[in-house]
C-alpha cells in the first residue's frame, strides 16, 4: 500500500504547480493593418516590417476565396466564415496589437497569441463563437481556457455554434483536398 502512496502524493503534487508554460519566441507590437479571416491578420511593426500573423490555437470558418481579377469563386466558403472575419475585423484592424509569437507555420506564418492590452483576441473569438479550440495545436496553460470557453460558445449556441453540428475547419479543407483527388468515373469525356 505504501508504495502506490508515494508516486500517488508525487503526482498529485506535480498537478498543483502551475502549468510549464512556452514563452513566446518574441513579441512583435504593432498594428494590425489586413484582416485576411476569422484567424489571420496582418501586423506591420514599427520597423515598417509586415508579419503575416496565424492566431495560435483557433480554427476560424473557411471564408470563401475570389479570384483577384475575374472574382470568381476560386474556393468556397463555410456558414459563419464571413461573420468570423468580421468579428475579427472588428476587434483588431487598425489597432496596436502584441503579437506573442509561439510558432512558425508550415506557411511561413508567425503563429501567435494576439493581445490587445490585456485581452486574449484568440481566446475571445472562441468564446464568442466565431471559432473552434484548434485542440490539435494547443498546449499548456491555453488549452483548458480555450477549450472552456469553446464548451461555453457551445452551450450558449453563440456565432457558429448556432447550426446544428457544423463542421471543422480542417474538416472541411480536407474534405476539399480530397475532392481534387478523386478519379473521374469511368466513361467519362477528358
């Protein structure tokens, strides 16, 4: 019995200090001059430099995508990606942010955590409803906040949470991948 007691009481210990957190790999401040979605903006710093910023730990709705020239739809959009990118648009554009970079993207895209003052904007987007709790890429002490407030957003059925079983994001860009990749039905012209 005693010697379950003791890794119990060490576990149980380790679970009451504070979360390890990652610290930014920098902080860029500056103003947020392009909302591109619900998840992306655009910082200009100081310096005159633009960083194309991902919101670390959300998953915004896809918001439809037009050919600069012709306007064509060149890739749809999901329920809510407008409104998503509106909400953002509202907090942030033309504002001086604090960008706490966490990661670079496969994109090449600072991913991070956007203050406004003391205000959390990912954290805030899904408590509001405008976007998922990206679980895939969270880590501590975020993601029990984010996923908290995502449970909230659900409950309250507030911005997209007010369909009925809406689809992720990553859902819904592979299931657009796949549609690219699918065979033509044999006996079918070129």
């Amino acid at each position: 019995m005693l010697k379950w007691a003791i890794p119990t009481i060490l576990l149980t210990l380790l679970g009451t200090f504070p979360a390890f957190a990652k610290p930014p790999i920098r902080v860029i401040n500056g103003a947020v001059t392009r909302v591109t979605d619900g998840d992306t903006v655009q910082v200009i710093d100081s310096s005159g430099v633009k960083v194309k910023v991902r919101l670390f730990g959300i998953d915004a709705p896809e918001t439809e995508k037009r050919n600069s020239r012709t306007k064509a739809v060149v890739k749809p959009g999901q329920p809510y990606g407008g409104e998503a990118h509106q909400a953002l648009r509202h907090k942030v554009a033309g504002k001086q942010v604090a960008a706490e970079i966490m990661d670079i993207d496969r994109y090449k895209r600072s991913v991070a955590i956007l203050r406004l003052g003391n205000r959390d904007i990912n954290q805030e987007m899904v408590r509001e409803g405008w976007a998922w709790a990206y679980r895939q890429y969270l880590d501590r002490p975020h993601a029990s906040g984010y996923i908290a407030s995502e449970a909230a957003a659900r409950r309250e059925r507030l911005g997209l949470w007010q369909q009925g079983n809406p689809q992720p994001p990553w859902e819904f860009r592979k299931a657009l991948r796949g549609k690219g990749r699918q065979p033509k039905p044999r006996g079918t012209a070129p």
